[in-house]
C-alpha cells in the first residue's frame, strides 16, 4: 500500500484549467463516490480550493492508483488527457505525505503562510470522514497535517502578518491605480468608487482591506440581499450600499474599482454584457473567483482593465522576500512531522504480529483458567471467580506491555522486520499457510 497525490495547483495550472477542476462542496461526496469505485483505491480524499485541486489517495498500487485518479480528473474537467496530462503534477509515499504537509503549513500557497489552506484541509478531513472514504491512515495522515500546520503557524513567524488572496487583490488595486497616474507603489483608494460582488467569507475580507487602505464608501452586491446588509452591519464605520444582484449593470455603470469574489460556477460578467453598459468611469475589475466570474473575453473591452487570481502574482512576489527566509525554518518543522507519521504507518506493520501474539495468549488464558476453575468447584464465588479472571489478564497484559512498546517504537524497517521474525518464531506464531 502507498500514500499517493495527485493534482494541479497554481504552480502547474492556469486559471483557466485550475477552474475546469474546481469541485464545489456540494459535489465532493458524488466525486469520492466515484474515486471508491476504483478498486485500486482504498482510502480517498479531495482538497479542492481557489488555487489547487488534489486527490490523496491510500492505493494498493502505485501506478494503476494514479493512472486511476488521472482518469477521474479528465473525466470531470472533460479536457482530453493529453491536455490535461502536462498540468498534474503526482507524488508518493514520503514525498505525497511531505507535500500535504506543505500545503497545510501555507508553503505551497500563492501567498506563502496565509492561513485559510489550514481550515480548508481541516474541511478536506471532515468532508472525508463524514463521506466515509477516508480511513486509519488517510485520517492520521491528515490530522498530522493539520497539526504541522498548526505548529509552523504557532511557532515561526511565516503567518504572522500574512496577507491573503484577497489582501493581494485589494494591493493589486492599489498598484494597477498607481501605475496609471505615474506613481509607484501603493495609493489610498479613498476617491475610487468600489463595487464589491458577493458577500462571502472572501468578500468580507476584501472589505476588510479596502477599508484599511483608504476606502470609506462602497457598493455591496449579492444574490441574497440579506446576506449583503448582515455583512455590512458588521462594519459600522463603512457606508455600505447593499443592492441585489439583479441591479448589476447599474452597480458597473456607476463605478470604477468592482471585485469580483462569488462562488458562482459560470462567469455572469463578460464583453457582451458591459458593451451595453454605458460607463462613466475608467473601469477595473479584480475577480479572485475561481472559477472566475469574469469572463476572459472582457480582455478585448478597450476602456476596461480586467485581472483575475493568476494576476496577484505580480503583488504577492513583492511581499515574499522576508517570508521565504522564515518558509525554511518552517520547512524543517514539517519535515519533523513527516517523520513522525512514517514512523507510525511504520509501526502498523507489527500489527498483525501482536494481535495474533495477543490471541494465542488470551487463548491460553482462557484455557488454564477454566481448567482451574473447574478445579475449584462450587466452593469459588462469582466475585472470586472474577477477581481471578482479572488478575490473569491482569499478568497476560503486563507481560505483554514491554514487547508490544517495543515492537511499535520508532526504528528503522530492518530492525523492526528482525524483531518480529523472532516473535514469530519463538511463540509459533506463523500460521501453517504461510510457513507453506
Ligand atoms: N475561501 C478562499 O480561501 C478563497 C480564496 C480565494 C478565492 N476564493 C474564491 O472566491 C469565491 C468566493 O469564495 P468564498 O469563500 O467567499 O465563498 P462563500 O463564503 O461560500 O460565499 C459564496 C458567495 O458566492 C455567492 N454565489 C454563490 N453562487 C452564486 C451564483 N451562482 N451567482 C451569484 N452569486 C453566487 C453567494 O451568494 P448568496 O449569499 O446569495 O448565496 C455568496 O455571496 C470562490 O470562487 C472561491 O473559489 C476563495
């Protein structure tokens, strides 16, 4: 059996491939469904958000497990093999595990050490568990990630001041608007007039940064309106504007900086749309949704600039520096947890070695005990009886607790495989099919 990932991200995937293999909450019970059906894969669970979708698997076979994922992941994109093929990247065993480790700790991210990634693989775990397609080892596995996650978080400084896709999206603003009057770096939005579409956990984050930049008036659109008015209730000193979706066109007419951040499956902003709109500004629109809610025809619109997640890159690598020295020491942290969850998978192989050494016990046990009960006769009360059927196991465990820590405690596989050999031999444990 092997740990094997396999998946895009945007280290190997454009935006618009990444969105052709987004699986949204509600369809991730349907795909690991589908991932069970593979024989091959024993246990399964899928970490999909704005940036990479990955599949980690607990395979009998390597190779046919992640031919089997591949073939998942073009049946879902609908893209042919061949041009999805170049964007997947795959691992397995130590380097699988090493890379979910990463991933969680924010050493992966677009944004090194932003901190959503470690709740998306905390969902990742739930999703897995409560659809019942992750077991021992994928669930050890993934609760170790979230610790290494947890600690590289707690004890370096990787997300201390971290910014965020949507903090990037709102510099990215700052930057675009800079540029075009001749300055350099980052300008006050106070005199842009914003448009922020969705009222998700995304979209409160981008209100959170516009207003730290400058910005003290925006328009809030959404689908359910009263989503939008609770989300700007909970910023008192902002005047918030909340409309419906529906008045859409009006919103972009009137503005000149929107935001784009809905988790809407098709693009609903595209060139046709906003050549109907007369516009009364320069316009720009940020959209971190992904799949984008921006159509990429907006491209070809000759007064507007439009920019999407692959975008931020240009502001996230202003802000790297620093935080690629504290990603090594952050590194050799996960590394750690690396080691100690081989080390425990390790540890399972002894498994079936103590519980057959465990029977044989209990089953000798059980023998002399009846045999020296029967001894006894009635004359034995039944709080006798089991005050002696306790002391025995009582013995049977306290004999057995040595061995047992130190077949399970950490060491290398030779010495582990040596060990249990002679527990095998000495206690007559193998079983007459496999001394055949
Ligand atoms: N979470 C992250 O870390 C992260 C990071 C970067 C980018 N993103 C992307 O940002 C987007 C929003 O994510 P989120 O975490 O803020 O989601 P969220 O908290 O679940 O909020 C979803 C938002 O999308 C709206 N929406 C859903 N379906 C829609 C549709 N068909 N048409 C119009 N509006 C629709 C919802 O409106 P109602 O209230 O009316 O349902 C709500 O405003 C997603 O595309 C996501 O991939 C997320």
């Amino acid at each position: 059996m092997q740990i094997v990932v396999v998946g895009l991200s945007h280290r190997t995937a454009p935006v618009e491939v990444r969105e052709k293999l987004s699986i949204p909450d509600q369809s991730i019970s349907e795909s690991l469904k589908n991932l069970r059906i593979y024989s091959d894969i024993l246990e399964v669970s899928i970490l999909s958000t704005c940036n990479r979708l990955e599949i980690y698997a607990l395979v009998r076979d390597k190779n046919i497990g992640i031919s089997s994922i591949k073939e998942f992941l073009t049946d879902y994109s609908r893209l042919n093999f061949e041009e999805l093929n170049p964007h997947l990247f795959d691992f397995r065993q130590e380097e699988a595990v090493l890379h979910l480790m990463k991933v969680s700790a924010g050493l992966d991210s677009l944004v090194l050490g932003e901190g959503q990634i470690l709740s998306q693989v905390k969902k990742m775990m739930r999703l897995g568990q409560e659809n019942q397609s992750t077991g021992p080892i994928l669930n050890r596995l993934l609760s170790q990630s979230v610790s290494a996650g947890k600690k590289v978080r707690s004890e370096t400084n990787l997300g201390t001041g971290a910014v965020s896709i949507s903090s990037a999206a709102v510099e990215l603003a700052q930057l675009k608007i800079g540029q075009e009057n001749g300055l350099d770096g980052l300008v006050s939005l106070k005199l842009e007039k914003v448009l922020v579409v969705g009222a998700g956990r995304m979209s409160r984050l981008l209100i959170t940064h516009l207003k730290s930049k400058g910005c003290h008036k925006l328009t809030l659109l959404n689908r359910n309106i009263d989503r939008a008015v609770n989300l700007a209730g909970d910023f008192p000193d902002l005047e918030i504007n909340c409309k419906s979706l529906n008045e859409l066109d009006e919103s972009i007419s009137l503005s000149s900086l929107v935001f784009t951040s809905t988790a809407s499956e098709k693009p609903f902003i595209d060139l046709a749309r906003v050549e109907n709109i007369s516009l009364n500004n320069k316009l720009k629109f940020i959209d971190i949704g992904v799949p984008r809610n921006i159509s990429n025809d907006i491209k070809h619109h000759a007064f507007i600039k439009s920019f999407d997640v692959d975008d931020l890159e240009e502001v996230v690598s202003r802000n790297q520096e620093f935080r690629q020295k504290i990603a090594k020491e952050a590194e050799s942290l996960v590394k750690d947890e690396r080691i100690i969850f081989l080390e425990w998978w390790a540890s399972l192989e002894a498994v079936p070695v103590i519980n057959k050494l465990r029977s044989d016990l209990e089953l000798i046990r059980k023998e002399e005990l009846q045999k020296a009960l029967s001894r006894m006769g009635p004359d034995f009360s039944a709080r006798e009886r089991k005050v002696v059927e306790a002391l025995t196991k009582g013995i049977i465990n306290k004999i057995l607790h040595t061995p047992v820590t130190k077949l399970r405690s950490p060491q290398s596989r030779e010495e582990r495989q040596a060990s249990l050999k002679i527990v095998e031999k000495l206690f007559s444990l193998i079983d007459d099919e496999k001394k055949n």
